[in-house]
C-alpha cells in the first residue's frame, strides 16, 4: 500500500509547535548541568541551588491540569503564545536575577510557561490532524524531545566554559521570539463552541496535589532520605487531594480533568506506559549523566559528546512514526521496550566504555523514543474530538509524574550505595527490569492501526 502523503500544511503547523517546545526542553538540560557554576556565583550552597530546578517542575506540575480547560475556554493558539510569551519573560527575568531567591521565583514563571506548552501542543496537532497520520506528525513535533537531552549538556558545558551563566537563559530568546513570530502567523484559531466552567473545586483538589506529589518525590535524595518529613508528609497530602479529585471527577458533570477516559482499555494501558515510561526515559536521563562523570570521569561537555549516540539513535526512531500509522501502536512499543531493556543491561553488567556503550546508547535512543512515540498515539485511538484535551493533559501529567518517581527512585538507591559503580549497576538494574515489566502493560494497547480514512469522532460519537 503507497504510502499517504502528509499535508503541507500539516508538517509547517508542526514544524511551527516544534520550534516552540525546543525552548523549554533544552533549557532543562542545560540548567542540570550549570548548578555548581550557579553555587559558587550566586554564593549559595548546592543544595539551595537545586531550588531552581524544583521550583520550575512545581510550577510546570501546578499548572498542567488547567491547560485543556484554557485551550477549550481561550483556544489552543492564545494559550499557545500566552505560554511562549510566559516562557519568554520567565527566561529573560532569569538571565537577570540578582540572588538566588529571586532565580528560583523567575523560574517558577518559566515553569507555568512551559507547564501549558506541552499539552496544548499535542491538542493542537491531534485536533488539526482529525486522527489521521498521527504518527508521522508526533515524530516531527516530538523532535525538540529528542534533541533536548542530546544539545542541552554539549550546549551547557561551552555556554559554561566561556561564558556567563546568565546566557544559560539569554540562549532561550532568540528561539523564543521566531516561535512567537512563526505562531502568531502559523497556529490557527481553535476556540471551542461550547467550553465549560473552571472546575474550581477540581482546581483546589488537583493542582496543590500533583505539586505536593512532585514536591515529595524530588526531595528523596535529599539529607533526609526516602522516609524523612520531607518526603512523606507531602506526598501523603498530595495522595489524598489527588484521590479525592478522582472521586469529583467521576461525579462532575464538567470536571477540570475527566477521569472517565480511564473506563478505555486502550487509554488505561496508555496510562500506565506514560507512568512508567516517563520513570524509566527521565530515570535514564537523570542516570547517564552522573554515571559518566562519577564513573567514567567525564568532564560536562565530555559528557554531552558520550550522550550523542543515544540523540542519534533517537532521531533515527523517527520511523517509528510511520510504523505505528500502518501496524498501530502495540508492536512498535512491545519491540522498542524489548530494545530498550537489552540496551539498559549493559551499564547494569558494567562494562566501561568502548564500542559497546556507543551501541548501547544509540540502540536505548531508538527504543526509548519509538516507545514514547507509538505510546502517544495510541492515547488517541477511540476518542472523541471533545476528550482530546482531557487526554493531551492527562498523558503529560502521568508522564511527569513517572518521570519524578523514577528520579526519586534511582537517586535513592545511589544516595545509600555512596554513588559507586556498583550502585550506579544497581539503579541501572532497576530501570532494565522495570522496561521488561512495562511489556504487560503494552500487550493491552490497540494491536491495528486506526483507518486511514476515520477522523476522530464528534461529541455524538459519529465520524
């Protein structure tokens, strides 16, 4: 069967979104790398420094729930370039700060930026796609994903070795303004008829819940450990107000976040993958880093070329796209964990460098990343036009979620094993097993591509 050609003016509105989202993701790379040079400029100890890094995943986490009722109350296109202008700001503000406390508020602005970036993003791609060839369309949307944790430690370390660490965040405007000027004439209108009230009640219940969730989960590696006050209070509190939220929403004839997607199989298994997904990609991202400056003693920008082959191979899962628009989501994800679980093992054995890190890294970029992918369309399959946002929001924030569970998770076990290479095969044991296990999960995704033919479905469930 020749394969359909995309629409032009689908691959410009996506190329548009691209460029906007390659901001936010390649600022949070280089600021990973920039704490100790932020430490001894700002006059601050290490562990007031990561306060800027917490306080952008608060901020992002805060807001993610209120972006698909933004999108249907404002539309996708002013909550779109409200949140580049946000970011914006946030990073210029950032490039100015004068202390320590003031970096950690002004990266609170850039986190509520780019909290409402990302699902808007994906509402915006499935809704203007109609459920057709979404594959190919998040393959070329989700490129700043991809590039992000491959550029951001190369850029970091010559941004840090020649430079201020101010540019850390001057870098951000250039992209930003030709994100604005491309959106401003590229995204279109998308205002919904009939958008509903704020869930203010949902709002109080979610919002402060995921951010105590968040909260709890970062401050594991912390002096205190997993079983401190800092850790369990919080995340207890988070607990009840999220289930308390699920409860409303079940009952909520207009809720902020409708938790009645969950009643779909192939959503719940889309769910859960995003969770662990996002716990095994960020666990692995936060991982590679340290180990190859605490084990293989790499400098930063040493670091960033090490990673390169793990970028290259993301770049190359781009396929993936196509695949899962032909054979459907299922597949694609059961070989890229498969994939991704051979190519983990191998710093589990801890086996040095060489060639067989390069193919390591370059083989867990292509799985890693065809999984993320097929994993986001398959979110999609079987629903209607009007729960579109409900799913981009809700994907992001279980993603998000999973990502800070498998950071707390992994810095754990290398907080108590003294960050040796042993417990660097440890954590990296970890995160091989919890990939294979994730396969359980992916066995309920759709096994068939969608009709070729078949946009989404109306509000009255009709093509």
């Amino acid at each position: 069967m020749p394969k359909e050609r995309l629409d032009p003016a689908l691959l410009r509105l996506c190329g548009v979104l691209a460029v906007g989202a390659f901001a936010p993701l390649l600022d949070s790379t280089i600021v990973s790398v920039a704490v100790d040079a932020l430490a001894d400029d700002l006059g601050v100890p290490t562990t007031t420094v990561q306060w800027v890094s917490t306080a952008y995943l608060l901020a992002f986490a805060m807001v993610m729930p209120v972006s698909g009722w933004a999108g249907d109350r404002f539309g996708t296109r002013r909550v779109w370039l409200g949140a580049l202008v946000l970011f914006s700001v946030g990073s210029l503000l950032c490039a100015c700060a004068w202390s320590a406390g003031a970096l950690v508020v002004f990266r609170s602005v850039q986190g509520v930026g780019g909290g409402l970036m990302m699902p808007v993003l994906q509402t915006i791609v499935i809704r203007a796609s109609s459920g057709r060839q979404v594959g190919r369309l998040v393959a070329v949307v989700s490129l700043p994903a991809l590039l992000g944790p491959v550029l951001g430690p190369v850029f970091g370390g010559l941004l840090l070795g020649h430079l201020d660490w101010r540019w850390i965040f001057y870098v951000n405007l250039p992209v930003c303004v030709l994100a604005l000027f491309l959106a401003w004439r590229g995204v279109p209108q998308d205002r919904r008829p009939h958008a509903s009230r704020l869930d203010v009640v949902g709002l109080v219940l979610v919002c402060p819940g995921l951010t105590a969730l968040v909260y709890g989960l970062s401050q594991c590696g912390g002096q205190d450990g997993a079983g401190g006050g800092r850790v369990l209070l919080p995340m207890a509190a988070g607990a009840v107000l999220v289930t308390a939220f699920v409860g409303w929403s079940l009952r909520s004839s207009a809720p902020l976040i409708d938790m009645r997607l969950f009643r779909l199989r192939s959503f719940t298994a889309t769910a859960v993958l995003m969770f662990t997904g996002g716990s095994t990609m960020y666990g692995g991202l936060f991982l590679l880093p340290l180990y190859a400056q605490l084990v293989l003693d790499k400098g930063v920008a040493a670091t960033g070329l090490l990673l390169v082959p793990q970028g290259i191979g993301a770049l190359a899962a781009r396929v993936a796209g196509v695949l899962t628009d032909r054979i459907g989501p299922r597949p694609v994800v059961v070989t890229g964990l498969l994939l991704s679980a051979v190519a983990t093992w191998p710093f589990a054995a801890s086996v040095g460098e060489g060639s067989v890190i390069t193919v390591a890294l370059f083989l867990r970029g292509l799985g890693m990343s065809a999984v993320n992918l097929a994993v986001t369309v398959g979110a999609y399959q079987g629903l209607e036009d009007s729960q579109v946002a409900d799913a981009s929001t809700t994907t992001r924030i279980l993603q998000q979620l999973g990502g800070s569970f498998g950071i707390a998770a992994l810095a754990v076990l290398l907080q108590r094993g003294g960050h040796t290479a042993t417990a660097f095969a440890h954590a990296f044991g970890l995160t091989t097993a919890l990939t294979v296990c994730t396969v359980i999960a992916a066995a309920l995704l759709p096994g068939r591509r969608a009709p070729a033919s078949a946009p989404l479905a109306t509000a009255e469930g009709r093509p």
